[in-house]
C-alpha cells in the first residue's frame, strides 16, 4: 500500500512540471516525440504557437473576427478555454478592450471542450464586435491583437492588416478545433 501511494505521488509530481517564464516569440522545435505526462500532453505554451489572422465577416451591424492558434512545437499540447485578447491600434499600442466569455454569439455557438493539438495543428477562436450606425460612441478600428493561450502568461500577437471596426467589447468564443473560427 505504502509503495503505491510513493508512486501515485511521484507521478503527481512529475505531472505538475516547472513554471519557467515564457517570452512572446513563437519557436519551432524539430523534434519528433511527443512527451506526455500520466495526465496526457503538456499544455500549450505560447513559445510553441503562433497566432494569425483568418478573416472577418458581417452582419445588421455585427462583426466576426477569426483567429487561429498553431501549435510550432514538436511535440502535441492540450488546451481548453478562453485566450485573453486585446486590441491593438495601428501603432501596435493598445486599444480598450473589455473582453466577455460566451459559448454562443450572433454567428451561432461553440461548446467549451478540452483539445489535443498534434504539432502543425490549429486551433481556433472568434471575436464578435459591434459595428456601424447603432454603434456607441469611442469606436475606432483596430490594426492587431494580442492574446494571451488559456492558462498563460505570455502574449502572441498578429495584425489585421484591413483593420477592423471595434468599440471597446468584444465577445471571445472558446478554442475550437481546425482553422475555421466560424460555425
């Protein structure tokens, strides 16, 4: 009984890893195993992804904005929730933004679900913006954006090179599998 507990412990332990600190550039890694714990996959770090820009769409003054996460490293990660997100002006400073959770937005709906990310694979999100006539005052149009991956420190950031019309909230969809943030 004893040895098994001495086990359970160590393999709790190794589970839990370092928290070394991470900086805000994306690395590749050439390396071809995939290192689990007894939990399964590591967790997505932001030196192992890195963000784009898929594209935008609308509708009676609402916008959609898509982002994809792609996982750099050689090695799969696990992932769940929501990225924290900023707006960027064109200068790449930052924009106010009050960010709001939802599992279903005016394009429809995404449920919270844990993922595995093989390495080269993708996962995304959605941003919902208001925009046009009925639109409150301090709009203005962001350049970039900034993300923190769920349950990280560091920052990602990748530009929206048309711009996209924001007004201080956006609505952030949880991480979805695949390149198409929209449903």
């Amino acid at each position: 009984m004893r040895a098994a507990l001495i086990v359970i412990a160590a393999l709790a332990l190794a589970a839990c890893g370092g928290s070394g600190s991470s900086t805000t550039t994306s690395t590749t890694t050439s390396a071809t195993t995939t290192p689990t714990t007894a939990a399964g996959p590591v967790r997505c770090r932001a030196a192992d992804l890195t963000l784009s820009f898929l594209g935008q769409q609308g509708a009676t003054g609402h916008g959609e904005l898509g982002f994809a996460l792609r996982n750099t490293s050689g090695r799969s990660c696990a992932t769940i929730g929501y990225p924290g997100v900023l707006f960027l002006d064109r200068s790449g400073a930052p924009l106010p933004t009050v960010p709001a959770h939802t599992t279903n937005d005016f394009f429809g709906s995404t449920p919270l679900t844990a993922l595995v990310v093989a390495p080269g694979g993708t996962v995304s999100f959605r941003l919902g913006v208001t925009h046009g006539i009925s639109s409150p005052a301090g709009c203005t149009t962001a350049y970039g954006l900034q993300v923190i991956p769920p349950g990280e420190t560091a920052t990602l950031r990748t530009t929206i090179a048309s711009g996209a019309y924001e007004c201080r909230t956006a609505t952030v969809s949880p991480l979805r599998p695949g390149e198409s943030a929209f449903p």
